[in-house]
C-alpha cells in the first residue's frame, strides 16, 4: 500500500497539497468510510461528526471502539 509521505513541512497552499495526493487521500476516506458502515456510522454521521469538529484520530478512535464485536 502506497503512504503518504511528506519530505518536508506541509504546505500552506491546500489546493496544491490536494492536486499532489488527491489519490491517496480519497483512497483514505473509501477506507474509513468502509469501515464506518461496517459498524453501523453513515457517511452522513461522519460529516457531522467532523462538523461538530471531532478529529480524525478522536474519529478512528471511535470507529475502533464500534467494533468490538463485528465480525
């Protein structure tokens, strides 16, 4: 699996950042998305969740804890 790697301080220019790693980073959100459903989130509950200004490791964290359980 290709990583994400930065050789140097992010860049401050967001659109220039997303053309250089748009793949990986929509790779990312299929995941976690995936992953989500998997436990019973909607995509709809991980906006919100990200609008109420949860952060990815807070919202991989909870995702991780749903899963106890699944198969």
């Amino acid at each position: 699996m290709e990583r994400l790697r930065l050789s140097g301080p992010v860049t401050p220019n967001y659109e220039e950042f997303l053309g250089e790693h748009r793949c990986l980073l929509e790779q990312a959100v299929e995941k976690v998305v995936r992953v989500a459903q998997r436990v019973g989130v909607t995509p709809e509950e991980i906006v919100s969740l990200l609008d109420s200004g949860i952060s990815i490791p807070d919202l991989l964290a909870f995702l991780a804890s749903k899963t106890s359980g699944v198969a």
